[in-house]
C-alpha cells in the first residue's frame, strides 16, 4: 500500500535547512517570533505600601440583649428602694415605696416578656427512663407491720418511749418499708457481693467536676453557717432556759414522748442536744443547743439543691443551695438554738423526694417522703402543715397531662407514703389520744379562741394575715429581735429581687408549658407560710419568720432559678462558651453581693441588736461563778428578783448548774440574816428598795456595781463580809 503525499505542513515552525534553501532561491523566509506562551510573563509592578481600612465588626442587637438585664436591674433597684423605704425616714418612706412598687411592676413585665420568648433556655431535669408502674406489695411484711404497728401504739402510753414501745416502733417501721420498697430485697445477694468485697476490698471513688464544684460550694456556706457561732446570737432568752430543763429530764432518764412544759414541744430537739451534750462534752449550755439546730440547718441544704434541681436543674439547685447557705432568714433560725430549724428541715426532703418520685414514676421516693413528713412531726409543730402540702402537690400533678394513665398508681402511692408517716407517728398519736389538750394546745390558742376571743371575723383576719406574711419576703419580716431583724424584709434585697424575679419565670413557664411542679412550688410558698398565717387569735405574732420556716425551700429555688438562668441567657444568645463564662461570673458577682450583705445582716445588725435586747445573764452567771469557786457557793449566791429583768435559771446555766434556779423574792432576803457563810446577791439597778433592804438586813455587806459594755445591763452587787478580796479580782467599781 503507497503512502499518500501531504502538502507541505504551513502550521509547522521552518528549520534551519528550510531557511538556508530559501536564501538560495532568493526568497528568504522570514524568522518567527519567540511563541508567547514560552516567554517569561513579565513583571508585575509592586503597588506602593497602603493601610488596609480597619473592618468593624458588625453588632445587631436584639429586644433579646436587652430583657434579661433590664427585668434584673429595675428589680434590683425596685427592692433595694422598698427597704430603704421600710427603715427610712417616714418623710420619704412612702415616695420610695411607689417608685420601687412602679419598678417591679415593670421587672415583672420585661421578666415575663423573656421568658414567654424564650430568653433565659430554662434548664429542666433529666427525664428518668420511663419505667412500668409498681403497685405491688409483699402480704406478709405487711401484715407484721399491721400487728407490730398496734403493739407500738398500744404500748406507748403513759407519754413514755421504753425499751418495749421503742423496739415495736422501730420495727414496725421497717416491716413496713420491707413491704412497700420496691426492687430486690433478698438477703443471699447482698451477702454475696459483701463476701466479694472482703476477699477484695477495695474503694472506686470518682468525682467529676461538678461533683467538686457542690463539695466546694457547700464548705462555702457551711463555713459560713459556723462562723462566729459562739458570740452569735450571744445570750439565751427564757425559752433556752426551758429547753435545757427538757434536756436535763432526758439525762436523767426521763424518756418523754412530748415535753408539757412551756405549753408543750415535740421531743427530736431534746434527745438531739442531749446526745450533743454527751458526745461532744458540751454539757446543758448555749453551745449544746447551737451545735443541733445548726446542724439541721446544713442537712436541709442538700435537699434544697434537690428541689432546685427538680424545679430548673442542677445550676438552680445549686445556686439555691448557696443563696439559702448565706441567707440572713435561714441563718438566723439554726443560729438561735431553738427548735426552728426543724420545720424546714423535713419539709425540703419531702418536697425534694415527692418531686424526685413522680418524675421518676419510683414509689420508693414516696416512701421517703412519708419518712420526712411522719419525722417532722417528732420536731417542730409547724411541720403539722407538711402533711397537706404533699397532699396538694400531688393533686396538682394529678390536674395535668403527665398523670395521664397513672392516676390511680399515684393514689396509691400517696395513701402508702401516709401510712408511712402515720407509723412514723405513732407514739404522738398515742399520746395525743390520751391528752389531746397538751398536744394541740399551742395550735388552738392560735387557730381559735382558746386563750383570747379573736379579734375580730375570722375571714378577714386571715386575708389580712395572707398578704402580711406573702410580703415577708420584700417588706417586713417581723417584730420578735431573737429570730430576725424587726421591720426588714426576710431577704436581703439581692435575694429578694431573684427570688420575685423567679417567681415570674416559673409562672409564665407554667403557661407556656403546663409543667405541674411550676404551678406547685408557687402554691407551697403560702401553704407553707400558714402556720404564721393562722395565728387569728393573735395577728400581731404574723408574719413569724420561725413559724414560715419551711417556705424557706421554694423561695430559695425560685430565687436560685434567676441566678441560674443569666449564663443560659448569654449562651442563648449565640455566645457560647465564652457567654457562658460571662454569665457564671455575672452571677458570680450577685451572689457575692447577696453573701456580703447576709453576712452584715447577720453579723452586724441582727448581733448588735440581739446584745443591745437580751439580758446579759452570762456576766451575771460568771460573777456567781467567780463567787462559788473563790470564798462562797452557789447555794448562797442570789438574784434579787426584779419584774421584767433577767430570767434567774439561766443565770445558773451560765454559773454552770443548768438547774439551779438563783432567785430569791425581795420579801424573803430577811430568812437569810442567819447565814454564816459568804453571800452574793445580784440586784437591779433599779431596785433601791432591795438595796435599802439588805443594807439593813447585812450593814457590814459592801455594794459595787458591775459596768457591762451595752448601755443598761449594769447590775448591783451585794457581798457580806469576807468577799473583798473578789471585788478586787473582778475589776469591779465601788457604786456611789
């Protein structure tokens, strides 16, 4: 096959040869250009230096930015004016009121405007897994429960806990639980998983960050709780004098079931102070009663954060616990020594655990909350209203959609944390049956007309004492100087503004969410407020920050889900991270500021006050002392009595015979001429007649005066010869 001819290729480049054979023909062919693609590109012109124009950052703000901090600082503002209005001058008192009533209406408005928007991305609890409902029961624990419930009852008489009624009681309670608890109660795995351990033992101890964060910021407001504790409050009043009687009765063997003395007191206070007394070798003091009561006091922090928990999640339950840790109302009730500390301690577990079971759906947490409520019973009379408390928290949750297809489980489970807390109950039972005067004598004389005609129509006392006491919490607290500050609000205007502020948030919550806890802690608030709420008889008593203890739990909450609710907002925001951190120091710094001004309240004003109001029975108590172990005795140291002076017993507990009363009347001085021994007599400053009368009785006695540091609490002091020598050693100055 012959290859085809082509034409010459035109595209193709000339050679050299090409070039020479054309200068031979005399037509030489022209030399191309260098291809352009094969040239170096050329340089590009270096354009002289310049500023680059500086890019701002574009902001858009949003209504979003804006309600949070305002709703908080027109509330802050709102309440810091109400207190000033309520110490103030009377002159500008009530221009102040209107202004910072005008500027809560308006934080409530904005408050309300951010949460129905969605500002604050309230945190709510983890859903527990969703678990089939348990009615069932074990026949036979609960028949022996049945039978040794009656052996307890029965054999509680005579207002006396015995070895016998004790034994049944306790075991009656646990036959109980034995037959209600739900999960595995066989004893043979138990045992097993003990065996392993022995053979084995070893601790899986393991603690996240937030676990630190909760141990750190309980130490915080423990150490708080616990500080200044000996000098604050510094003097006892008449009702520690009757306390430490109760407490004596039970060191020598005297087992009340209810104390009658003083109209009558509920008995966990009284074993609690006497086992203080013996194990920490306090003894019948002043320290032996704070130790207790401050101790009630921290256990009921952690319920707090539970309920917080359940109402806005963990970073509410924490910040309640910390707000109630430094709070001046809760401080003040466990720092007094008195049985107050009682009513919320058993109200936080059981609102804590009624919450905790019916979002679990666990019947076990009604059976804890049935062991709270019967325990409160044993502790402060107050706690009587926990029981219906309960009852309403669970029909409230009956009343909406979760209950759906539960109802009748949640019954049951109600009925069995009653008969719980009826055991728990039932050597009080007994005793009020055989004298029920005794054991509601305190409530009707407050309720109804046992001691006094009410002073007027039923209705209208209890309304008017329903809006003093729901305004506790911003205005006015009070009158009694041993528990609190009189004519300031209960809480401290930080607190105070977060906690109105919080009320707001669960109520507009609970409109767009219908969640029944919202709606249940609005309504525990005035529930648990009616025992100051029922004082008819006697409305000046109300509002009583000790009797509305148990509020103390949501009113904490609600104000914890405020301050819990500043870094969500700034997260939600857009922020992240970086937000969120702002916000934990925004407030970081409310809560130091509410700390600061609890600590002034508490430490300052109500410890100046309660020096300047209460008797100095400690100085007279150590001049005894001085006296009985110098030249004398206490059988032969005296307390001229003197109407509306000190209370005598309690100058024998602070000489350190807590039941030696040293009172003698002025009629019966002249019974004492006979005595050889050294005398002491402790006088009134006021009382000339009794000087007058031992100076004739005694002429060869000498009379000096007792200088105390706060202004009229000097006292007289009589000494019959032979005591010179303690006048020397006391410092004590000559009386003109």
């Amino acid at each position: 096959m012959q290859p085809t001819e082509t034409g010459p290729d035109n595209s193709a480049e000339p050679t050299v040869l090409d070039w020479l054979k054309s200068l031979l023909r005399g037509r030489p062919l022209p030399i191309p250009d260098r291809p352009a693609e094969s040239l170096p590109p050329p340089p590009s012109p270096v354009p002289p230096p310049q500023s680059r124009p500086m890019r701002i950052p574009s902001v858009r703000l949003a209504p979003a930015h804006f309600r949070l901090p305002c709703a908080l600082i027109l509330a802050l503002f709102a309440q810091l004016g109400l207190e000033q209005a309520r110490v103030g001058a009377p002159e500008l008192s009530q221009g102040r009121m209107w202004v910072s009533l005008a500027a809560y209406i308006l934080a409530a408005a904005v408050m309300a405007w951010a949460v129905w928007r969605g500002d604050l991305c309230l945190e709510a609890p983890p859903v527990a897994p969703s678990a089939p409902l348990s009615e069932g029961y074990r026949p036979r624990w609960l028949i022996a429960a049945a039978g040794l419930s009656l052996l307890a009852f029965l054999s509680s008489s005579d207002n006396t806990f015995t070895p016998t009624n004790v034994f049944f009681w306790a075991a009656a309670l646990a036959a109980l639980l034995l037959a209600l608890w739900e999960g595995d109660l066989r004893l043979r795995p138990v045992l097993g998983r003990l065996s392993a351990w022995l053979r084995q033992p070893h601790l899986d101890v393991r603690v996240d960050s937030w676990q630190l964060l909760l141990v750190v910021g309980f130490a915080l407001v423990a150490g708080f709780r616990i500080a200044h504790l000996p000098d604050v409050p510094p003097e006892m009043v008449s009702d520690h004098a009757e306390k430490l009687l109760d407490v004596a009765d039970v060191l020598n063997g005297q087992t009340s079931i209810y104390f009658p003395r003083n109209t009558g007191r509920e008995a966990l206070q009284f074993y609690l102070a006497a086992a203080t007394a013996r194990l920490a070798g306090t003894g019948l003091t002043f320290a032996t009663l704070k130790i207790g009561t401050v101790l009630a006091g921290l256990l009921t922090l952690p319920f707090i954060y539970g309920f917080g928990s359940e109402i806005g999640g963990r970073r509410t339950g924490l910040a309640a616990m910390m707000l109630a840790g430094v709070g001046y109302w809760p401080n003040v009730l466990a720092r007094v020594g008195l049985r107050f500390p009682l009513y919320p301690l058993f109200a936080a577990p059981a609102l804590y655990f009624l919450a905790r079971g019916l979002r679990r759906k666990r019947r076990n947490d009604f059976l804890l909350c049935g062991l709270a409520v019967g325990l409160g019973l044993h502790g402060y009379s107050p706690a009587r209203v926990i029981p219906l408390v309960v009852a309403v928290g669970v029909l409230v949750y009956l009343a909406h959609r979760a209950a759906a297809g539960q109802r009748r489980t949640v019954i049951a489970w109600l009925l069995a944390a009653g008969v719980v807390a009826l055991v728990v109950t039932l050597p009080l039972l007994r005793v009020a049956v055989e004298m029920p005067d005794q054991v509601l004598y305190r409530t009707l004389t407050r309720v109804g007309d046992a001691e006094r005609q009410l002073p007027g129509p039923a209705l209208s006392i209890f309304l008017s004492n329903l809006w003093n006491s729901l305004r506790m919490f911003a205005w006015d607290n009070g009158e009694v100087w041993v528990i609190g500050i009189p004519g300031r609000p209960a809480l401290d205007w930080i607190t105070g503004a977060l906690f109105h502020l919080g009320v707001v948030a669960a109520l507009v919550r609970y409109l767009r969410q219908r969640h029944w806890l919202d709606l249940f802690a609005l309504l525990s608030i005035p529930l648990l407020l009616l025992p100051s709420i029922l004082a008819l008889a006697f409305p000046s008593e109300n509002p009583a920050t000790n009797r509305a203890g148990g509020a103390i739990v949501p009113v904490m909450a609600l104000a914890g889900l405020t301050l819990a609710a500043i870094p969500s907002w700034l997260r939600g925001l857009g922020y992240g991270r970086r937000g969120g951190l702002w916000g934990s120091v925004a407030a970081i710094v409310l809560f130091v500021g509410a700390a600061v001004l609890n600590y002034s309240l508490v430490f300052g004003q109500y410890a100046d006050l309660y020096l300047r109001s209460a008797w100095n029975t400690s100085d007279l108590g150590r001049v005894a002392r001085g006296f009985a172990d110098s030249i004398g005795s206490l059988d032969t140291a005296h307390v001229v009595a003197y109407p509306y002076w000190v209370d005598t017993r309690l100058v024998g507990v602070n000489a350190g015979e807590a039941t030696r009363d040293l009172a003698i009347a002025p009629e019966d001085l002249g019974g004492l001429v006979g005595e050889v021994r050294p005398q002491l007599f402790l006088i009134n400053t006021q009382d000339l007649s009794a000087v007058e009368s031992l100076r004739q009785l005694f002429p060869q006695g000498r009379l000096a005066q007792f200088d105390s540091e706060q202004e009229g609490h000097d006292f007289l002091i009589y000494l019959v010869p032979g005591t010179s020598d303690l006048l020397l050693e006391s410092g004590l100055t000559a009386a003109p």
